[in-house]
C-alpha cells in the first residue's frame, strides 16, 4: 500500500502546489513595489526597517547624482562606504538597487511622505539631511542646484533654512577636520567663523546666545536621542555630535577670556 494515495486529497494538494502558490506570492509582492517605482512612486506600504530605509536615502541619492553626472564615480563610493560603515548588517543589493533609482528616478515627495509617517521623531529624519549633504560636498563644492534639491527635501521634511545651513557647517567642519589631521596629524583648531555657523550666530552673540543655541541644536542632534534606536542610527548621531560640542566648547571659552 503506497501511503501518499492514502493521504487526503487536500494535504496532497497542498504538498505539490503550496510552494507554487508561495512562489507567485512572494513574486507579486516584490515586483508590485518595483512596478510603483517605475512610476516614480517609493511604496507607502513599506516597512520601516533598516533595509527600507537605505533604500529611501537611494532614491532621494540617485536624483542628486543626476543633478551632477560627473561626480558619480565619487558620490557612489561615498554611498557605498557611508552604508557600510553605519548599516553593516543591513540585507540587500547596494549595486542593483542604486542602478535601478538612477534609471527610474523616484518623485521626492513619495519618499519624504513615506519618511515622515515611519519616523516621527525629527532626530531621525534630520539625519538624512546629513547624509545629503554629505554626499553633495564630499567630492567638490555643493552647486546651486544640489543646493536647491536638499532645501527642498529639509523643508518636506519639517525643517528650516537655518537647520540646513548648520548641518553644512558642521560637515564643512567634519571634512576640514580630518583633512587638517590627515597632514599635520593634530586636531587642530577650525575657524571661529566655521564654528559661528554651526550653531547658528553672529561675531556679536552673547553667552545667554551661546548656550540658548547650542541647547536648540542638542535638541535635535544629541545622541541620547536615539538611545532606542539601532546602533547604525547611533554612530551616525555621536559622530556628527562631536562637531556641535566642539564649536559650543570653543565659542564658550572664547566668551570665557573676554571677561
């Protein structure tokens, strides 16, 4: 007596044609997202992973790469070793994904509207102002154009002019910073006016100015403000920290000896 013809019929069906039907399942569910972004549409029904997430910075990445064709060779190394220092463990495919955002440019607000109902708190999505920036002003100069491209995404995404313009001070101060320590091998000093910018003030603040504005940035920008969340999102925070503690420290001990 075979035992298979003994089974009912339905446990036999399910056997043969269940991972069939998983197949299909699983294949429809992952290109519906690829036939939305064809059309310039980042899917709402993503998850809000890790791995989602890198491909949100993709999308938004690929069309400030296009704003400037010949930096691409060096905009993709910067992307390709900004994710694997911060995102190490994430599971996906860097090349194929980057190439199918340059080739179907992604519509910003689908991807800042996404972003903003899956994280709520400014402290996460203000870092992908910084990766933004980062990704302009490593290679050369930020032009109008990139420039005008970020300001769009940091006012969708809740910000203001002034959060812009100290996220580019502080990466200006990030890059002269290690290119200072890459030729004298010392942290030396950056200038007071690089500093001024970060946090936002003039030759003439008062202390009470001082410390007003740094609390506003530590605000938005201290790492204790991503404590729950990954440890990729928390490197990136404590590195970017340093800069604005730096600047507060030394604006503080200007102030100090002009008493």
């Amino acid at each position: 007596m075979d035992p298979i013809t003994d089974w009912p019929a339905w446990i036999v069906a399910t056997l043969f044609f269940g991972p069939l039907v998983s197949g299909v399942f699983i294949y429809f569910y992952f290109t519906r997202h690829a036939r939305s972004w064809r059309k310039g549409i980042f899917p709402s029904s993503l998850k809000p992973t890790d791995d989602n997430l890198l491909e949100a910075y993709l999308a938004l990445a690929s069309k400030l790469m296009l704003i400037n064709p010949k930096s691409l060779k060096g905009k993709t190394q910067f992307i390709n070793e900004y994710f694997n220092r911060y995102f190490k463990l994430a599971n996906y495919n860097f090349g194929d994904s980057l190439v199918f955002s340059l080739k179907h440019p992604i519509k910003v607000d689908t991807v800042t509207d996404w972003i903003k109902t899956n994280w709520i708190n400014e402290s996460m999505r203000v870092q992908l102002i910084y990766f933004l920036v980062g990704l302009a002003i490593q290679t050369e100069k930020l032009t109008a154009r990139e420039l005008n491209y970020i300001k769009e995404i940091n006012f969708k995404l809740g910000f203001t002019d002034g959060n812009l313009a100290r996220i580019i001070a502080i990466y200006t101060s990030y890059y002269e910073g290690k290119q200072q320590h890459a030729k004298t091998n010392s942290s030396s000093i950056k200038p007071k006016k690089t500093f001024l910018n970060i946090l936002g003030l003039n030759e003439n603040h008062t202390q009470a100015e001082l410390k007003s504005a740094y609390r506003s940035m530590a605000k938005l920008h201290h790492p204790d403000n991503y404590a729950t969340e990954s440890d990729a999102q928390q490197k990136i925070a404590a590195e970017k920290f340093i800069e604005i503690q730096r600047a507060y420290e030394y604006l503080l001990n200007k102030k100090g000896k002009l008493k």
